[in-house]
C-alpha cells in the first residue's frame, strides 16, 4: 500500500529502486503524501542511512522536483561553489570575479542567511541599489558579458528540498548525511552547474563539529557529483576560528574588496586560493594546482578580479564608484578596544563573535527578520597573531543607541591572549578530495 510500503522497506534497512524514489519525492511534492507520511520517511532514512547510489537517486529526483536552470548558452564549463556555512564566510565574493577573470563561468544561485550573519545575498543586498532579482535572459546575458552573476535563489528550485528541509528542522533528522547530501547537492545540479566545487566546514563555528564528520559528508557529496555526471571537488576547511576578519554585511563587502585588492587575510586568503584552484582546474583553465594558484594570484595582483567585481556590482544596478575608494560600512557609532595584555591570539570563539553580531542585528533568528547591512564587527588579529598592550583588538559598528562597551567586553572575552606562542594550529584547509 502506497506510500506506506516506501516506508517500511526504507524502516527494515532495505535499498530503494530508483523508481520508488523518485514516486515518493514527486507525490510529496504534489500533495499526495502527507507531511506524517514523509516525516516517518526521513527518520527511516536518519535510522538505516542510504547507500551512495540512493542518494545520487534522491538527490537527482529533488532536482527534477522544479525548474531546471540551463547554462548550455554559456561558452566554457560554469563551475559552481559551495560552502557549509560559517563565521565571517566571504570567499564567494572573492572567489567569482577570480575566477571568472580567468575565463570560467560563475552563474551563481544563492540564499539568505539564516543565523549569526547574512547570506550570500544579504552581503550583495548591503551595496544600494544592487538587484539580486534577474530574468533568465538576464541572468544568461550578463554572464556571457562579464563572466559571472549573482542572483537570489528561485522558489521554484528544488522545491522537494525545502519541504524536506522543514520536516528536518522539526523531526530531529536534521544530522541525516544522505538528507544533508542530497539537500546540498540538488540545489546545485537544478541550478544548472556543470561542476561543481564544495567548501565543507568543521569546528565550533561550523555545522560539522569534527573534521571526520566533514570528511565523510565531503566525500559522499563529492561521489554523488560523480555518480550524477557533475565533476566534484570539496575542500575540508577549519571553522575553529573566524575564517575572514569581517563579522557582518556591508564589513564583508569590505572585506572581499580588499582581498581583491590584494589585502586579504591569511587564513581568508588560504582557502580562497583552495577553492579557486578547484574551480579553474574543474573549468579546465588551469592544468594543476600550483599552476591555478599561479593564475589567481595574478589576477589579484593586477586587479583584474576586482575590475570583474567592479563590472558584476554595476550590472545589477549597484553603487559602483565607491570600491576601491572608500569603505561601504557606514554605521551610527563605531567602538575600539585595544588589548591589555602581551602575548598570542590562541583562542577565538567564532560561534560566540556571530552570536554578538546577530544579537547587534546582522543576522537573523527566523527568516522574517530584518538585517541591519551596517553592523558587524572587524577583527584586527587573527587566530596565532602577536599582540601588544594598546594595540586595537577589533572595531564594533552598531546603531547609534548600542551599547557598544557592553558588547565590546562580551566579544574581548572571547579571544584568547596567552604569554606563551600556541605551539600547534591547524592548517584552515586540511584537505582537497577528489574522488
């Protein structure tokens, strides 16, 4: 008896045909299996997991579930990135225009954040005037022009996805790696991706506590790409400590404008590098890493990524005189504490930074929140620096009735100062999976 058999055979540990798949993803998505019904679904597969063919299954039968965006238009390989999700996260916005400069397509789809600090969009949505809603034709036209877009991701991507996303968060099966796998995965391939690199995150700051986790979910995802005829490349990264120095959206723009510049963070910097290498040699602009990363630097070098960014914000209707010249971030008060004490950066609470960030109004705690683009905080040490009594830490930017030397005493409480240099850090990228 359907769909009451789906999920028996799925409860007693059996591997579901293609087709019984795909029946039960197109009949919940047109109403014919209640919410009950798929709720027990998802705790079968949390409780007997899939193998890696019924995951390329699902994750293939979510992406059929909606439109199916078609770059075969674009001349090249449109390589697509991903990332799990983290503090002070804005290697998309770096990585693009790179890449693109150097001749690989980046027709991007992206979301809103939800949580510490915003999306991919909410960054983009910080500069006035930007336009995160195209028409296809425009969407196309642009990349052919300048080499890449960003736009707000369509309601009618995946949308198995985000029904079965709801049901995660309120059935505890929100952990399940073929759910997690397939959720990832199908966004990207109906988003029209012909390859596709992932930045998969551990640590406090991160989704995936332990690089284990991270690496068993990196190497699922990176064979269902495979499995799917989409060449996938996953980058294992730290998320132990803040990855860029900028906590906020309009800070974050910043941020990406000066690692264009040729200013960005080492830690930022190193995994900017990772995935962009993933993407050009996937793009088949570059013949191995060391010569991608030569390539990168380049373009970095000589601007020519920022120029592409420069091109990317005026042709979705941004403000564009300003980059290079002066800073986005304007808010109504900006606070600095300086440190008191000599020593080494050995501990950041990046988790604890995003909370402050959010609670200051540069995240959201439920997707009808609003977000303040201004506020956010700017770190002036990284994970491992020296510091001196009287250096500046960092810089709160709030609204002007904050009250910022509370908050400034909350984030200093959780950055780390020792005598003695950490003999040990982890290297932000561990890891590049292939296969």
């Amino acid at each position: 008896m359907w769909p009451i058999d789906c999920i028996a055979h799925k409860r007693d540990g059996l591997v579901l045909p293609k087709e019984e798949i795909e029946r039960f993803i197109d009949d919940y998505v047109h109403g014919r299996v209640a919410d009950y019904q798929a709720a027990a679904w998802c705790m079968a597969v949390y409780l007997k997991g899939m193998t890696e063919e019924e995951i390329a299954d699902l994750t293939l039968a979510m992406a059929h579930s909606g439109d199916m965006v078609d770059l075969s238009p674009l001349a090249g390989i449109p390589v697509d990135k991903h990332s799990t999700g983290g503090i002070a996260d804005t290697t998309t916005l770096i990585v693009a225009p790179l890449v693109a400069a150097a001749g690989v397509p980046v027709a991007k789809m992206s979301g809103r954040g939800l949580g510490f600090t915003g999306g991919t969009i909410d960054k983009l949505e910080a500069i006035p005037g930007f336009r995160t809603t195209l028409t296809e034709d425009e969407f196309l036209h642009q990349v052919q022009n300048i080499g890449m877009a960003i736009m707000s991701q369509s309601a009618d991507i995946a949308p198995a996805d985000k029904l079965l996303y709801a049901l995660r968060d309120a059935t505890a099966t929100v952990e399940s790696l073929p759910l997690i796998a397939s959720s990832i995965m199908s966004k990207k391939i109906a988003a029209g991706a012909k390859a596709i690199v992932l930045d998969v995150k551990y640590g406090e700051g991160a989704f995936m506590k332990t690089k284990e986790d991270a690496r068993h979910l990196a190497h699922t995802m990176v064979r269902i790409g495979h499995l799917v005829g989409r060449p996938t490349h996953a980058v294992i990264s730290s998320m132990e400590a803040p990855l860029g120095t900028a906590i906020g959206n309009s800070l974050e723009v910043d941020e990406a404008i000066e690692a264009l510049s040729g200013k960005g963070g080492r830690r930022l910097m190193e995994v900017v590098l990772a995935i962009g290498s993933q993407m050009l040699i996937l793009g088949g602009k570059a013949k191995d890493d060391a010569d991608a990363r030569h390539q990168l630097q380049e373009l970095i070098d000589s601007r020519k990524g920022l120029a592409v960014f420069k091109a990317f914000v005026k042709a979705q209707g941004g403000s564009y005189t300003w980059i290079g010249k002066r800073p986005l971030t304007k808010a109504g008060q900006a606070y600095t504490p300086v440190c008191t004490d000599a020593g080494w950066i050995s501990a950041v609470d990046g988790r604890g930074l995003g909370e402050i960030a959010m609670s200051m109004g540069a995240g959201r705690a439920c997707k009808e929140d609003s977000i303040d683009p201004m506020v956010g905080t700017r770190l002036y040490k990284e994970l491992g620096d020296p510091v001196r009594p009287g250096e500046p830490l960092f810089t709160l930017y709030g609204k002007s009735d904050a009250d910022l030397p509370a908050l400034a005493q909350q984030a200093a409480d959780l950055i780390t100062v020792t005598p003695q240099e950490p003999e040990h850090i982890d290297p932000v990228v561990s890891e590049i999976i292939t296969e």
